[in-house]
C-alpha cells in the first residue's frame, strides 16, 4: 500500500495493490522498502470479498490535508481521480496554510517559482510547493527544518534568526531536501560524492580567493548559501572567513548531512539565479555537473 499523494515514487505507484503470497516475500522486491524513505507499507489481504470494504488514507491535492477514498483504489485509479482531473479544470493549487504569516511568505516563494527559468528542478520544486505542508513548532532552534518524520516543514518565528531569513532561500533549501529524500537520494550518487571529494582540494587551494569574496564589501559577502557549501566542504574549518554555515560538530556526525546541505544550498542557488550561480561553472564546476545529473 503506497502513500497517496503527488510525491510518491514510481516504484511505489507501480506496486501499489499489488498481492503476493508469503514464499514470495522478499525486501526491496516484493516487500517495501522498495528505496531510501520508502513510505510503502504491507497490508494482509483477505481476498476479493473483504478487499473493497473500507477506506483509505490519501492526500487531498486541493488542501494538501489527508481525506479517505475506496480501499481498493489504486494510486493509478487516485491520480486519474483526484489529480489528472482537477489539474484539467484548474489552476495551480497551494495548500491552505491557516498562519498568516506563513502564507504571505509561501505565496511570495510560488510567484517566485513561477516567474523563474523552467528547467526539470524548478519545475519539480513548483509542484513540491504546491503539497507540502508547513507546520509551526516554536519549541526548535532554527527558523525552519524539514522534518522527513513528519514529512512536514517546520518554522518558528520566535527563532534567533527568523527574521534576517532570506525567505525564498530557506523555502528552496527544504523543499529540495523533501525532494532529496523523496526522489534524487544525492547522498547515495557516486558521482556526486566523487564530486565533493574532488572540490575539498580546491576549496583550500582557493582559500584565500573565497575568504575575499565573503569579507566586508566582497561579491559574495552575504551569500549564506555559498557559505555553506565551504563551510561542508572544509567540515567547518573555514567557517571563520564564511559570512555563515553549519558547524563542524555537525558536519562530521553524519556524512550525509555533506550531501544532503550541498545539494539544497546548489537548488536553492540554481532556482533562485543567485550571482553566486557563476561559481557552478568555476570551482564548484564539477559538483553541478553531477548535480546537473542527479536532478536530471
Ligand atoms: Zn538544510
């Protein structure tokens, strides 16, 4: 039984209702996880008598909120329904973000979306923003996280740097996580890691070229987005030059964390046309070739 919305990958949509028999069951071939955040699950079947009885969980594209259809309802048989025929009729659909706040923001990012070059990211991005949720938890640190749990974005007003937030890069930077985990899995590429590996040398042999860039008056000097992707690539040593970035603690608990930050500070730079775009063909040329491919 896959999940129900617009996000859902194509293995899953293509096994879903799908019934085996026990001997067959096997992970990642017949039995989920069928990939990386795979949000399959197995249900019991009982046979043609009780399989149409009862209903089951979806995401309504309209409001973004979970609703119920026919448990026998197929994710082609949803799509068709619920999706294909109602993007016939309308317009683009936002979810209904009930903070006030949040909305204005969410509205400025999607005209942003749309007023920006189409290519395969952007357009994907577009359709993420139209079925993610956002959700308010003031009881975290940052401003805004995705959270892959809850597979929703958090936000807090009351954070430290809420307010200094460039708020169409921060709503880039998480979508493209969902996006991350959901679809392109950067941190499992080959060449994406090769990329990485092969851009640290750099970024030292450069040192003192990006420590100008981000000094006062620099042509990067409030780039956080940038920022961050040295202060990755250096594991934090270079924070002291950087206008910002995570720090080395958190590098260095996760290596995915490498991946995953790099490639949502790449999306948000590339969708946004930020100036720092110019550097995707100078040192940072062989990570957007491989990011160039893992987002197709
Ligand atoms: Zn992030």
């Amino acid at each position: 039984m896959a999940t129900l919305d617009s996000v859902t990958s194509d293995i899953c949509r293509e096994m879903d209702g799908k019934v085996f028999s026990m001997p067959e069951y096997e992970p990642g071939s017949t039995e989920p996880p069928f990939h990386v955040w795979c949000r399959t699950t197995t249900v019991p079947a009982f046979g043609d008598e009780f399989d149409h009885i009862g209903e089951r969980a979806a995401r309504d594209p309209d409001t973004g909120k979970t609703c119920y259809v026919p448990v026998d309802m197929k994710y082609q048989e949803w799509k068709e329904k619920f999706v294909d025929e109602r993007n016939k009729s309308n317009a683009v659909q936002v979810p209904q973000i009930r903070d006030e706040t949040i909305r204005k923001v969410n509205e400025e990012f999607s005209q942003v979306l749309h007023n920006s070059k189409s290519t395969p990211i952007s357009d994907k991005m577009i359709l993420y923003n139209e079925v993610t949720e956002y959700q308010l938890n003031e009881g975290m640190n940052g401003p805004f996280v995705y959270n892959p749990e809850l597979d929703v974005i958090q936000y807090n007003p009351s954070a430290l740097f809420y307010k200094s937030c460039d708020m169409n890069f921060v709503q880039a930077h998480e979508l493209t996580h969902r996006m991350d985990i959901i679809e392109y899995h950067s941190w499992v590429n080959k060449k994406f890691l090769q990329a990485i590996e092969e851009t640290r040398k750099k970024v030292y042999d450069n040192s003192d070229k990006i420590k100008e860039w981000f000094s006062e008056g620099g042509k990067y000097d409030t780039d956080i987005a940038l920022a961050d992707i040295f202060s990755s690539l250096s594991n934090g040593e270079l924070n002291s030059i950087l206008c910002g970035g995570h720090s080395p603690g958190y590098w260095l608990e996760d290596r995915t964390y490498v991946c995953m930050e790099i490639f949502a500070d790449m999306a948000g730079i590339d969708v946004l046309e930020y100036d720092s775009k110019a550097e995707f063909y100078g040192i940072l040329e062989e990570l957007y070739r491989a990011y160039r491919e893992v987002t197709g």
